[in-house]
C-alpha cells in the first residue's frame, strides 16, 4: 500500500467533473490497489473523507469515515459512482476543513439527512439514508468528484478562518474540523 500525495486548491483536477468507473473494473487489482491507497491516504492524513480527484485521479470514488463517533470511526466506508439527494429540507451550517487546503475552515451549509447510492468497494449497490455529520462530510466529497470547493457553499466568505484562529474565536467543543 502506498501514501498518494494529495492535489492542493489550484490543481485543475479539483475544478473538473470525475469520470464514472466502469463497475467491472472494480474487483481488478489495479482498483482495488487504488481504493486501499486512498483509505490509507485518508488516514495518514486524519481526514474524514477523501475523493480521488485530491489524489489527481478524476474517477467518481470517494472513501469517508464518521469520525463524530469514535466506534463509527472505524469503519472506512468506500462509494464508487455516488448519487446523492436531500431526505429533506433541514439545511444546518458546521465547519468544515479539506485536506486539498490545508490550514483553513469555512462554516458551510449542508443538508442534514441525504440519501445516498452507488457501489460499494466490491462493486454491490448501495442505498442508505445518512444525516448529520456523515451526510455533512459525503456532500463534501461528491462535491469533490464534480469540482465543487466548500467555499463555493459558503454563504458568507467572512467566516472563513485559519485553524489557529478558529480554535481561538469560533471553536465550539461539540465540533468535529476535519474533512
Ligand atoms: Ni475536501
């Protein structure tokens, strides 16, 4: 397994819209290599989700973990080929960081339960509902994977802050900054 280097803010591979993966390419070696990279990437850098495009690879994979909850942490979910949509109206504003931006917060508005498809790591369908701090962290990542940043979700740039700065005037202890 290998460490990927993370693509940072100006590389245009954040700004494209990812391919779709062939599902058949998904029990290959060579995807399989690359989805193991992109969980030990993800953790090596103690994010909470990583999309391939920050790895400089535009296909539609995502890999994420709910690290609100320290059991839930564990697991490392893999999607390929996500399709996401609102379970709802509730939008709410949290915090979110990217490892492609390294040092910056922004308060970001999300929805707060979504339903989520696609495939697993396998290749089987997926269908679930996920809400808060998960659903909060998947619409940061397929955001990813059609070249959205979170700061094009800010509706306000003023809230906008370096991590020192928001431990000092915007940290609230119920939080969690790293996505
Ligand atoms: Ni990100």
């Amino acid at each position: 397994m290998s460490i990927l280097k993370v693509s940072q803010m100006g590389h245009p591979v954040l700004r494209r819209a990812a391919d779709p993966v062939n599902p058949d390419a998904i029990p290959t070696d060579a995807f399989q290599r690359f989805a193991r990279d992109m969980r030990e990437t993800m953790v090596a850098y103690q994010g909470a989700g990583l999309a391939a495009p920050q790895v400089h690879v535009a296909n539609r994979v995502l890999v994420y973990r709910d690290t609100s909850d320290e059991e839930a942490a564990r697991d490392i979910v893999t999607l390929v080929n996500p399709e996401i949509e609102p379970a709802g109206e509730e939008m709410e504003a949290g915090w979110e960081g990217c490892l492609s931006i390294p040092g910056i917060m922004g308060l970001v508005p999300r929805h707060v339960r979504i339903l989520v498809r696609g495939l697993d790591r396998e290749g089987e369908e997926l269908e679930y509902e996920a809400a808060d701090f998960e659903a909060r962290v998947i619409q940061h990542e397929v955001d990813h994977l059609d070249g959205i940043l979170y700061m094009d979700r800010m509706d306000d740039l003023r809230a906008l802050t370096f991590r020192t700065e928001y431990e000092m005037f915007w940290a609230e202890a119920e939080e969690e900054p790293d996505e």
